[in-house]
C-alpha cells in the first residue's frame, strides 16, 4: 500500500499547528504497518521539516485559503497521483472549502480511495456557490473522518447527504507532554519572566491566529478582554499567544481599564510549555473541532474556561461541559466562571479534573494512530 497525505490551507513560516501533528501522526501510524507515505503541503519551513522524517517525499502545494484559490492545485494533484500511483489519498482540510479542487482531482483516478478528515465545524449551510461542488466533491470520498462527535453531528446535520461519518478525535502527544510537565516552568519563574506580580494569577489565550473578532475563523480575542474586564478578582493576567493586530488589541484591552495586565506573548515555536505553568487557559473560539491546545492543557492539569464548542463534550460529557463553557456572547457568564477558577472547590475545577483523567486514560497519540490506521485498512485494495 502506498499513502498520499494531502494538507491545503497552512501557509508561511508560523509554529507547525495542531493539524500538522495530527498529520505527522497519520504518516507515522502508515510508516509503522510498512506503508510507504508521500505528503503535498504548501511551502512552510516548521511544516516540512515536522513531516519530513516519516515520508519518502514531500511535494508543494500552492496555499488555499478560500474559495478563490479555486483550481490552483487541480493540476499539481494530478500530477502527484500520476507520479506516485498512491491506493489512498486523505485529505486534512481545516475548512470545509479549501482543497476541494484536489479533492474532486483525485476522484478522477478511479483506482485511489479517497479519506478526507474535517477539522473544524461547519457554522451554518454551505451557499448557494459553494454547495453544488462540494456536494460533487464529496461524491468522491469513500470515507469522512471527524475529529469530534460533535463536528460529525453538525456537518451530517448541515449537510443532507453525508451519513455515517467515522469519529477519530484528536490526541496529545503523550511522550512529549511528559517530557514538558516533568521540566514545568516554576509558576514564580514564569511570573518573573513576564514580568508579573509576584501574586499575579495567570491565564493563558493560545491560538496560531488571533483577531480581535471573528474574521476568518480565527480566535477572538475582544470576548475574553471584556469578560476579564467583569472578573472581580484583579489579580488576574493574561498572556496571549500567537499572531494578532496587536496594537488595535493594546486599545481595545486600555479602553476596557485591563491593559495593564495583557501581555501579548506572540508566535512561539510551542506554546504548552507556557501553558503548563500558568492557572487557567481561557478562550472564546465559536469555531473548533477538538482544540489540541485545549486537550494539551487537560493532560497537564490546567483548567480550561471555554466557549461551547465542538469536541469539548467529547472529553467531558455534557454534564461536565456545562460546568466549564459558556456561551460566547454572555461575558457575564464568562467572568462568573473566571472568578470561580481559583476555588479548586468549584464545580469547574472538579470538572477539568475528571478531564484531566479522561484526556490522560483515551486521547493519547497511541490510540489515535490505531484508530487512524483502521481507517486506512478498511480501503486497502492491494
């Protein structure tokens, strides 16, 4: 068997993302059954050089972000199957419009299966656009893979004629997180490198990409500041990580009277280390599958105060859940929550708890390579 792992979307030379792990782990999964593995990915340093010692061969891919990218890797994907001759295509989409021009390519290599795995839900139906090709897309696929049963639920909802997805959730990489809580930065050492009062309490905001709002999916920011405005304990700080329009977020967080205690971290290379060492990891995303960065957290034993979202039930259970989310336009809630965080009394300390033992027991990088690579079996026509 031969293998073709396929990743539109990801672009520059940012930190290699949670979707690239779970790709790395695809390949590693095919390497360990003896299956030969080539990847398409567009141009990224970190990207590459992650994936690099578990395939044969990497190809590049032009950067699809939207719609209007549109057939830039039409020919490249035929190309690619023309010199390879993979059994198996999977496609690790993060949006479900990216890719779809290779997507529909592959189908027309009668004798490649196609997997295609989802990341993110999809917030409301497809338009009119847009439907009709990814609905043709879709025909082609032998086989949908979920990160959550959340993210299985709504697309099978949104879209009539997918049924019957497979739920493969996302997982931490255990050897490397045990390495890191081993080596856990000193809760005083990491005040002290960021420069905090020695009595700060601190919370931890983690995307690749962040905005004050909801553009592009990314994670915003702007709930959580008014939310930390509301909180009544002020000792409280917040480090952001990741990429974002600082300076507008520096206003916005000043206007909002807690300026004084955001600091924006920016892109680092991996951001468990910091993670691991603070109180509290909070987020207001509205768009995830099953956040690695949120899992990441559980295993290490840092509460997390998050929206409602996909894929955090499946670690929870929904009587849990409701202890740790809110809904994302209810600050009020948000705060009332944040200043429960620091009672390990509370019901959303003793929820993240018993999810700290759920993320430790079932989402490891083991059963995930097993449950990835039954998938694979099941289309091996060789």
């Amino acid at each position: 068997m031969k293998l073709c792992l396929v990743m539109p979307g990801a672009s520059g030379d940012g930190p290699v993302t949670g979707t690239a792990g779970v790709l790395r782990l695809c390949a590693i999964a095919a390497g360990d059954h003896g299956v030969e593995v080539v990847v398409a990915l567009p141009q990224s340093t970190p990207l590459h050089e992650s994936i690099a010692p578990h395939c044969s061969e990497i190809e590049t891919f032009h950067s699809a972000s939207d719609k209007r990218d549109f057939g830039r890797n039409a020919l490249p994907m035929h190309q690619l199957l023309r010199r390879h001759e993979p059994d198996i295509v999977h496609f690790h989409v993060p949006s479900f419009q990216w890719g779809l021009d290779a997507v529909l390519t592959a189908g027309l290599h009668r004798s490649v299966r196609v997997v295609r795995t989802e990341h993110n839900p999809l917030m409301s139906p497809p338009s009119r656009s847009t439907a009709p090709v990814l609905r043709a897309a879709d025909r082609v696929v032998d086989e949908f893979v979920y990160v959550s049963a959340g993210n299985r639920r709504r697309y099978e909802e949104l879209l009539s004629w997918r049924s019957d997805g497979t739920v493969v959730t996302n997982s931490v990489d255990t050897e490397l997180m045990d390495a890191w809580c081993a080596d856990r930065e000193d809760p005083a050492a990491l005040r002290a490198r960021f420069d905090l009062p020695d009595d700060a309490r601190v919370a931890v905001f983690v995307a690749g990409s962040w905005n004050l709002d909801d553009e592009a999916g990314r994670r915003p920011l702007m709930p959580v500041l008014e939310a930390m405005a509301l909180v009544g304990d002020r000792s409280w700080h917040l480090l952001v990580i990741g990429d974002g329009p600082r300076d507008e977020a520096q206003r916005a967080a000043d206007g909002l009277g807690v300026g004084n205690r955001v600091t924006f971290v920016g892109v680092v290379p991996d951001a468990a280390p910091i993670t691991i060492a603070a109180d509290l990891l909070v987020s207001a995303s509205h768009y995830e599958g099953c956040s690695i960065s949120y899992l990441e957290a559980w295993y290490a034993g840092v509460p997390i105060l998050v929206a409602e979202v996909d894929g955090v039930e499946d670690v929870t259970g929904p009587d849990d859940m409701s202890s740790l989310t809110f809904d994302r336009s209810d600050a009020a809630r948000f705060a009332e929550l944040w200043d429960r965080a620091a009672d390990p009394d509370s019901d959303l300390r003793r929820a993240n708890a018993r999810a700290t033992e759920t993320v430790r027991e079932r989402f490891t990088d083991e059963r995930f390579k097993d449950e990835m690579w039954s998938v694979y079996e099941r289309h091996d026509t060789t």
